[in-house]
C-alpha cells in the first residue's frame, strides 16, 4: 500500500503541464491563449460578473499637494460592495494608470492601506506605517505612484481590511465553505481583481492599466494580466516560481491557511504558474526577486524565469520582460527596487 507520502511524490513527479506553450499542440499564439485563458477561468469556479454594474459611490475625498485622494465603492460582483482607496493626480490628464494589488502578510486589519496612506483612519495608519517600514522603506507605494503622475486603484481583497479582519486560522475555514458551495475564495479574488482592472481601465478612458504587487499581490498582478487584456503591463515581485519546485518541506503551500487565496484545484494537470503569467505575453512584464527570499527557492525561480523567457522569445519580444533577482534581498518591496519599477512603469506606460 502506498504511503501519503509516496502518493504526494507521485503525483507530483507526473505533473507535466500539458498546455503550456511549447508543450501544448495548439501552434497558433492567439489560439493557445485563448485556451489557456479559458482553462484558468473553468478553475476558478466562479462565474464573470462582465454585466454588473459597478455603481461607483465616492466618499472622504482630500487633497495633497499633488493629489486628490478618495475612497470608492463599488460593485465588483453581485454579492458584495468593495471599498477602495482612489488617488488621482491634479491636472487635467490623461494619466498613466496603475492597479496596486495588497500583499497577505498574515496580517488582516490592514488591506489597500498597506499600499495607500490611510488619511482616513488614525488607526490604520499608525499599523499601515508598521507594515510600510518593515516592507517598504516606510514609502507608501501607491501614494508615491500618484506623486509620480500616476491614478491609482488599491480595492481590499476578501478577508482584509473593511472585509474583515479575519483571523490567520480562519482562512481555510472560509476557503472549505466556499468549496463546499460551488465556488472558490482564489477564484472570487481572481474575478474581482480583473473587475477592478476594467473599473480602471474605464475611468482611464479605455486605455490599458499597469497591475502592480508584492507578494500575494503579485500573484494577483499577473494572473490578472492573464484574465483580462484591460491589463497592459506588470510588475509583480515576490511572487514567481515553479510549482513542483515550491513544493518543498517547509514552504507555506504545504501548510494550507494562506495557500487558499492562491489554490485553483485542478489547474496544475494543465498549467505551470509560469505558464499563466504567459498568457499575458508579449504585453510588458516585469518580475524581481530576492535571492535571500526563504518563500521561493532559487531553483524554482530560475526555472519559471527560464519558461517566462522562452514565451516571450517566441513572441521576438524579449524587450518587453525584465527578470531580475536581487541577491542582497528577501522578501521585500525596497526603495531601490521602487524605484526600478517606477522607471520602467515611466517607459512602458
């Protein structure tokens, strides 16, 4: 009889990812994207929401010296009403625009305030600046985005902020209920993250939106960039790896709780992470690192790069995707590297 264990290295050594590209049989660029895109949405278990309105309803506006800051409420689903921080550079435009995607952090009293200074809440900006200072350099990187002429969006995911604060034990509470209906809190989070690209998107006049995040918020940047073509570039930090190589003793996808905002069940016989993110190509991405990251091993961080370059080198738009690891660095979103974002967003916005 097998052991649990040896059933988990089984199926993990036949995990092949039929559909990605180069492996696929599908020859066709368009055609493969299609079908990737639309084998993502089947395992994401909730529907598309494209008809609901979003009834934006805006509320506590202020002005800076070089922004107005708002919060926003809208509709980015039938089920609920999601509050977001808004920040709109003075003059008259048009503005680059940047959708800011929140990290987990295991921390869930603070949402988009962990990117966009609270000016509405002492209490939330006391920990908000907590989390800038051990993350951030002490920036807030949407308010810097918005000084730099940039309209920013920043919505709290489900269980953060004014949707929660839920507690770290409740995570798989809340993803098995979901489940347990017919639907997926990954697959909420995914369907609304791609709503709000639109939302933006349209209050931007149409044009494209940069998704930017760190960690968990990258995550969510390019799988966003991979649902919806109203995303036209990202940046996504912290968050690129093999699956098979993250999957090691250890490492928190093994742990449950916070693996749930990020499990598809059933994606993996299909596709690689890597091969997700490709389904945006060869739209501009950016993907940094750091080398002294304990979340994703170098191993599998080469290993996606590698599959990322080899998509966008079939496109002969090897230009428009900026790897990089930074070896000095874990986990963290640094001034330095802020700023290697900014500058690129500058170039390919």
């Amino acid at each position: 009889m097998a052991t649990p264990d040896r059933l988990y290295e089984d199926l993990k050594k036949h995990l092949d990812f039929p559909l990605a590209w180069g492996t696929s049989p599908i020859r066709d660029f368009r055609e493969w994207r299609r079908t990737a895109r639309a084998t993502v949405e089947a395992h994401l278990l909730v529907e598309r929401q494209d008809e609901t309105p979003y009834a934006p309803e805006y509320s506590d506006r202020a002005r800076t010296d070089a922004y107005t800051q708002e919060l926003v409420t809208l509709s980015l689903t039938r089920h609920e009403r999601v509050r977001g921080a808004l920040l709109t550079p003075h003059g008259s435009g048009p503005f680059r625009a940047v959708l800011l995607l929140h990290d987990h952090g295991a921390r869930f009293d603070i949402g988009k305030e962990k990117l966009v200074r609270p000016w509405y809440d002492d209490t939330r900006l006391a920990a908000a600046r907590t989390w800038a200072d051990q993350y951030f350099s002490g920036r807030f990187v949407g308010d810097e985005l918005a000084r730099r002429g940039c309209t920013v969006l920043c919505l709290d995911a489900p269980g953060w902020g004014d949707r929660g604060p839920i507690a770290y034990q409740d995570q798989q509470a809340l993803a098995s209920a979901y489940y347990n209906l017919g639907s997926s809190l990954a697959g909420l989070m995914a369907r609304e993250d791609a709503r709000a690209a639109g939302f933006l998107a349209g209050l931007n006049g149409g044009r494209g939106v940069a998704a930017v995040g760190f960690s968990m918020g990258a995550y969510r940047a390019w799988q966003t960039a991979a649902l919806t073509d109203a995303v036209s570039a990202t940046a996504a930090v912290c968050w690129m790896t093999g699956l098979k190589d993250m999957m090691v003793p250890g490492n928190n996808t093994l742990r449950g709780q916070s693996s749930y905002y990020m499990l598809h069940p059933g994606l993996p016989r299909f596709l690689d992470f890597p091969d997700v993110a490709s389904i945006a190509a060869p739209r501009p991405m950016l993907f940094f690192n750091g080398g002294l990251d304990p979340l994703f091993p170098a191993d599998g961080v080469r290993i996606a790069y590698d599959r990322l370059r080899a998509v966008w080198h079939s496109r002969h738009a090897e230009e428009r995707l900026h790897l990089k690891t930074w070896p000095e660095f874990g986990h963290v979103f640094v001034d330095r590297m802020q700023d290697e974002v900014f500058d690129w967003l500058d170039h390919v916005l």
